[in-house]
C-alpha cells in the first residue's frame, strides 16, 4: 500500500476523515486559521467518536496515530507536492482571500480533488449531464472561483456524518453526533479513483486497541461508481437542515422534519425523485423512513442555519441548486419555493447589516 500526502483545506469536519486516513499511515496537511493550526501543531487534534454498545465515546488522539499531520495557512502551500486535496471548508468561504487563490492554485495543479462539502461544487455538478450550468451559477456565492477546474479531476463526497465543535473545549476537539458513513463517487480517472479505493481499505480494516480488545470504528468512506450516489444528502438538506430555518428565528432538524412529518416527506421526495430525474438509481439513494429515523437524534439546528442567525452575509444554498435544477426539469414545490425565498430575505437583511 503506498503512503500518500493530502491536502485538506479546513481543519473542523475535515480533522473527521483525517483521523481516518491517519490510521492508514498517510500524511495530511491542513489549511486552517492560524489559532487552530499553532494548536494542531502543538498538540495534535482530537476526534471523540460515539460507538454502537459502549456508554463512552472513543477518543482519538492524532498525535497517536499512525499517520502525521501538520496544519497552516493558506499562503506558501503547493498542490502538487500533494496526491489528493480534500475541500472541507463551507462554500462560501472558497472565495475568502488567501483560500481563493490556493483553491484556483489547486484547480491548475491537476491534482485529483475531493469535495466534502454539502453544497456541491460546480464542475462536479457538469459532470450530471443535459442541465444549464450558466443558469445554476446564481446559487453560488462566487461561481467564478470553480472556474478553472476540470469536472473529471473533481469528485464530490457526501458529508453524512455530523459532527460539532463543542463551544467549551479547545478548537482542536470534534465531537461526532451521528457516525454514518462519506460517501465518495469516482474520479473520471481510474488512476485517481484507485487512491480512494486505497483509503477506503484502510479505513475499513482498521482495528482500534480498548481494555476490552480490538473493535471496529464508525464512519468508513465508502467509494461509489456512480456520481449520483452523494446527491443523497440533497433530500435530507431540503428536508432537514434548510428547514431548521423559520420566520420565527431557527429551530433543530429534528423539529424541522418531525413537526409536520407529511410536509417533510413531500419535500424529501420530491428531490428524490429529481436526482432519479437527473440519473440515480432509486437503490443509490436513501429512502426517507431511514433518513426521519436518523433525525430523531439531530437535537442541533443545522450549521446552515446557526450561521443565518448569527448574521452571516452568505451561507451554503444547496436548497438554490435543487430548486433552479428542478426548474429546469419544469419542475417545483412550494414549501421548497417558500423557504428559498425566505432565506434569500435573511441573507438580504445580514448583507445591508454588514454594509450598514
């Protein structure tokens, strides 16, 4: 197996697979902000991981693992010293200054890349095919930071597991809530997929030492030949985590999705029926009884919204890209229509207050 060197651009949900990848003796850098990253370097990060019949979670320690990691800014990184970048960072801040041109450095790079972000960068989404690419821009905070990327050297991986900073530890702490598994489609490269494929078996044949003897961890990252298979996570964002966002201020996702539970299915399958549309498998996707069972434990509103209410100027808008692709199947929902308009509202109000 051959030692790799990744580049993951944000430390918090991408500290998550970098704990994975580590047991597998790789090496990863990552981008981050300077207090994060003099912490990293100086303590390591931790990961605290619930398992399946243990009443404590377990912790895992990055300086204890096989592989190694460093983290630092943005400025003086090299692509190509890299096999493979990883995109952990929320959309929105790709075009901040510093990750931008590192971003349009990775893009001439030709270094394969794998997003992990909910919103689904734009040459990824080329690679669906018969759709408007011109006419989804509108739901990017800055389209033109995708604008040197070529579709097949870009690969998208489905940010199932959820996971928080918890706001009185260190920032070098994730605590996962919800341990499924990153869903990753294939590179149009073989050569590239190959190095997925690579760390899928790592992770998967991983063995963790407890008083109790070796166990098996949660969150694998599970590779897929079809580039639909991520598009999964759209029903449960436009189900869930957009609707955590009320005129009312902001409410958890499990109270988005069991409030009403007709409206939630109606909404979840509406855009599981668009991705079948647009060329899913039915069998790729996940049907929405699995989804509510697993939304039963999202006692947080989703971060989308906590950032809405927190006055940002741009959030991710996943639930834009499913409504404009939808109108262009000629197709729409209103509790979909309504709710984009209302955080277009928001977002309109937290832009004019900033400017203020």
């Amino acid at each position: 197996m051959a030692s790799y060197k990744i580049l993951l651009m944000g430390a918090s949900y991408g500290s998550l697979l970098a704990s994975k990848i580590m047991f597998g003796g790789h090496s990863l850098h990552l981008v981050c902000l300077p207090a994060e990253a003099n912490l990293i370097n100086s303590e390591g990060f931790r990961v605290r991981l619930p398992v399946k019949g243990r009443k404590d979670p377990i912790e895992l320690d990055s300086r204890k693992l096989p592989g190694k990691v460093t983290a630092g800014p943005a400025a003086g990184v090299n692509p190509k010293d890299y096999d493979l970048v990883g995109l952990a960072m929320q959309e929105p801040q790709y075009g901040s200054p510093g990750v931008r041109e590192l971003l349009d450095l990775v893009a001439t790079s030709k270094v394969p890349c794998m997003s992990i972000m909910n919103m689904p960068p734009l040459p990824y989404v080329k690679r669906i095919p018969g759709l408007n690419y011109d006419a989804l821009k509108p739901a990017y905070t800055d389209p033109t930071v995708w604008h040197n990327f070529e579709p097949g050297l870009l690969t998208l991986c489905s940010p199932d597991p959820q996971a928080i900073r918890p706001p009185d530890e260190k920032v070098n702490m994730l605590q996962v809530t919800l341990p499924t598994n990153f869903k990753v489609a294939r590179f149009d490269n073989d050569k590239y997929t190959a190095i997925l494929r690579e760390l899928q078996t790592d992770i998967e044949t991983v063995r963790y030492d407890t008083p109790e003897g070796k166990i098996e961890l949660p969150v694998k990252l599970k590779v897929h030949d079809s580039i639909f298979v991520p598009l999964a996570k759209w029903s449960m964002l436009l189900a869930g985590n957009y609707r955590c966002i009320t005129k009312d201020g902001m409410r958890t996702a499990k109270e988005a999705v069991y409030s009403n539970i007709e409206e939630s299915r109606s909404v979840y399958n509406f855009v599981f029926d668009l991705c079948v549309k647009l060329g899913a498998n039915p069998n790729e996707l996940v049907p929405f009884e699995k989804y509510a069972a697993a939304a039963d434990s999202l006692s947080r509103p989703a971060s989308a919204a906590r950032a809405l209410f927190n006055g940002a100027p741009n959030i991710e808008r996943c639930d834009k890209l499913v409504q404009l692709i939808a109108k262009q199947k000629g197709l729409s929902h209103p509790v979909i229509d309504a709710n984009v308009t209302l955080v277009d509202e928001l977002l309109d109000k937290n832009r004019r207050k900033a400017a203020a």
